[in-house]
C-alpha cells in the first residue's frame, strides 16, 4: 500500500479571534427563558441546566486551550471535486497496518472518535499486539465541522461515501481499505459496503443502519407509523414510549423543517447548544451519569466547532436528502452491503426497546430486520455506553475492531 500525504499541507486550526468575540458578545446577551414546572425536563433541556453552562461558555470556557488540544493531531483538509474534507490521520505502528476511516454521526464529529486513534494505531502501546496496528484516518463528514464550506446542497450518506472512496483510493493512495462507522457513519459504511465492497477490507458498524434508510411513505417519522403492539408489557410500552421520546422529535424536525430550524440555530449560540446539548444528554447511556462522562469543557467545544464553522445547518440538512436524493442499488447481489462486517452494540442505548442484557442485544440483531443486509462475522454487546459509543466506551470499540479485522489481514 502507498499513500499520497507527502503531497499534503498539514491543516491547522486557528479560530478568528473576532469571531470568538462576537460569540461572546452573543452570549453576554442571552435572554434566558421563563421555565416553569421544568424540574425534572418533562418539556426538554431545562433553562436551569442550561444557564450555567452559557455563563461558563461566556466567561471561563478557553477555546485556545480546546484549539491546542485538537491541533495535536496529525490533520489535513483537501478539496475533492469541489468539496472540503478534513481529516486526522495517525500511521500505524506494526508489521502491516490496515488503513481504517472511523467515521462520525451526528451531531458528533471529530473529537468524540479521537480517543480510538492511538489504541489502534499502536496497539502494541495500549494492551494490544503490534500485528492489529491501523493506519487510522478519522475524517469530518463533508457539511460538518472543519469539512466546510460546502458548496453543494444535495449532499447525504450515499454521496459522502463517493467523497470518501476517493479519499482513500486517490488522495491517500490505499488500494483497499476498511471502515468504522456509527450513526449516520454507519449509512455511509453501508453505503461504501455496498458500491465500494471489492475495496473494502472489512466494515464494523456501532449501529446496524442499513442503505435506503428513510425510504418510505412516512420518512419523517422513526417508527414509520407501527403502532405500539396491544400485548405489550407494561414495561416494555414504557420502553418504546421512551425510545419515541428520545429520538422522534429530531428525525421529524430535521427532516421536515431543517431550514426553518437552522435560521435559529445559525443565528443563536444558545439555540444551537441547546438542540445539540439535549441530543447528547438523551442519546448519552440511559444508565449511565451524562455530566460524569462528558464535561463541560468537552460540550463546548463541539459547540463552538458547529458555531464558528457555521455547519449546524448543512449537517442537519443531510437527513432530508437521503430522501430527496434516494439511495439506489448498483447490483443485486446479497448481502446487500457485502464485506465482512462486525458489531458493537451497546446496552445503554434507548433502542432496541425490551433488551436488557449483552445475550438478548446480540440475538435483537440476529433475528432482526438488519440482519440479512449484512455479512456478519464478529458481533458484539456491551453493558456499558449509549449511542455515542466512540467517546462512551471507546475500549468495547477497540477490542471488537481488532478482532473483526484479525482474520482479514
């Protein structure tokens, strides 16, 4: 394998510093909400939650100390066919590294992935064997974060997995390679999978989502009009019901008003942290302590990468375009998304509703809609994460990975 980087301009981050003023004068200005009865989040984020970590974000949170983090990774930005692409890039340390892209959901980019870099490039310095070593490529989906200015508006899972193809064959110069992908990464590893399969290594998914996603009468809604069954349990209706209340308002919203929003979320640092702080809470492991796990220092800075890139609206604009432009397939062969593919699942997700252990998660996916789409050889659940399992429980992730690809080598 050959890679092209030494014909590559090593990007940095470096934020306008007037930019982060008008931010802040942004934030010193907030008009905060009247809240009433709101203790307990019944009707979303509470202002008393809230408040606080605006106040901080103001006046305490050091974006430059953020900035200094983040540039401490090896990074590029290119352009691919009129298209920014940012990526961090780490070489692997063994006798024959697998190239591997780890890509993002949403709204998480960047950051939340970048605690599986250096296990998987250099396993051997992280309770591994130098033979599972990675070059590891974790790119920022096009339309998010440093992957901006977009200058297409049709862009979705299907065309990011194009982008990111020739990322890896022509940029970069990798033959073959494989790919991680969770959330809406995950659609863009089913759709790499399934037009891409003779340069794909392996695949391993965080969640199982499968090509033609959304493709339906009732698109806009998560659980396209099924009913909850009338010999449910009561826990397990309660279940389901918790599982609507996590996720439904942002599939509907996205897909039927990601414009109308977005003018409020482009316009207002406090909207915006809101609608991406509220994600992050609800989809965080349902067991789990939100404010343990991911710090404030941490919240903001995803924060203010969504502000000053000003990506919070053509991020959200990929969910209606996965109908507007739908996925076709370009063979008939089965699976349809036909590398060996692994799984880690994890317990501290809403969904599936009505699994409680790592024994009935595994066997939800083997008997379930997704599993036909896919060649399976290596799954696995875990107790502890929710649905942002890259960040939550990076070392279920790490483990599950190097064996997936042990045998493909």
């Amino acid at each position: 394998m050959s890679n092209n980087l030494d014909a590559l301009t090593p990007f940095t981050i470096d934020v306008a510093q007037d930019a982060l003023d008008d931010l802040r004068r942004r934030l010193e200005t907030t008009r905060f909400a009247a809240d009433l009865d709101n203790e307990t989040e019944y009707y979303g984020l509470s202002t008393a939650y809230l408040q606080p970590l605006v106040e901080y974000w103001a006046d305490g949170f050091d974006w430059r100390a953020a900035e200094k983090r983040l540039n401490g990774f090896e990074q590029y930005k290119v352009d691919i066919d009129g298209t920014p692409v940012h990526f961090v890039r780490k070489p692997g340390k063994g006798p024959n590294p697998i190239p591997l892209m780890v890509l993002h959901g949403w709204p998480w980019p960047g950051e939340f992935s970048y605690g599986l870099i250096d296990p998987l490039a250099d396993p051997a310095a992280h309770g591994g064997i130098a033979a599972d070593a990675f070059d590891v490529i974790v790119p920022t989906l096009p339309g998010f974060g440093w992957s901006t200015p977009v200058g297409r508006g049709d862009l979705n899972y299907w065309k990011i997995a194009d982008i990111l193809h020739t990322l890896m064959t022509e940029v970069l110069g990798y033959e073959k390679y494989g790919s991680l992908g969770s959330d809406y990464g995950a659609l863009v590893n089913s759709a790499l999978g399934h037009k891409y399969g003779d340069s794909i290594i392996g695949l391993h998914f965080g969640h199982d989502l499968v090509p033609g996603m959304f493709q339906h009468d009732r698109y806009w809604d998560l659980t396209a009009g099924e009913p909850i069954p009338a010999d449910a349990s009561p826990q397990l209706r309660e279940e389901i019901l918790k599982l609507h209340a996590t996720y439904a308002s942002h599939v509907a919203v996205h897909m039927l008003d990601a414009q109308t929003i977005t003018h409020g979320l482009d316009d207002s640092p406090i909207g915006m942290l809101a609608w991406l702080l509220q994600r992050w809470k609800k989809w965080s492991d349902k067991h789990g302590d939100f404010d343990a796990v991911f710090s404030r220092d941490f919240i903001l800075t995803q924060a203010t990468i969504f502000w000053v890139t000003q990506s919070i609206g053509s991020s959200i604009r990929m969910y209606r375009n996965s109908v507007r432009y739908p996925w076709q397939p370009v063979h008939d062969r089965l699976p349809i998304v036909e590398p060996p593919a692994g799984f880690t699942l994890l317990l501290g997700d809403v969904y599936p509703p009505g699994v409680h252990t790592v024994e009935e998660r595994i066997a939800a996916f083997e008997h379930g809609p997704s599993r036909g789409f896919f060649n399976a050889v290596n799954v696995n659940a875990h107790e502890r994460g929710g649905h942002f399992g890259h960040f939550e429980n990076p070392e279920a992730f790490i483990g599950d990975v190097r064996t997936t690809f042990r045998g493909l080598r």
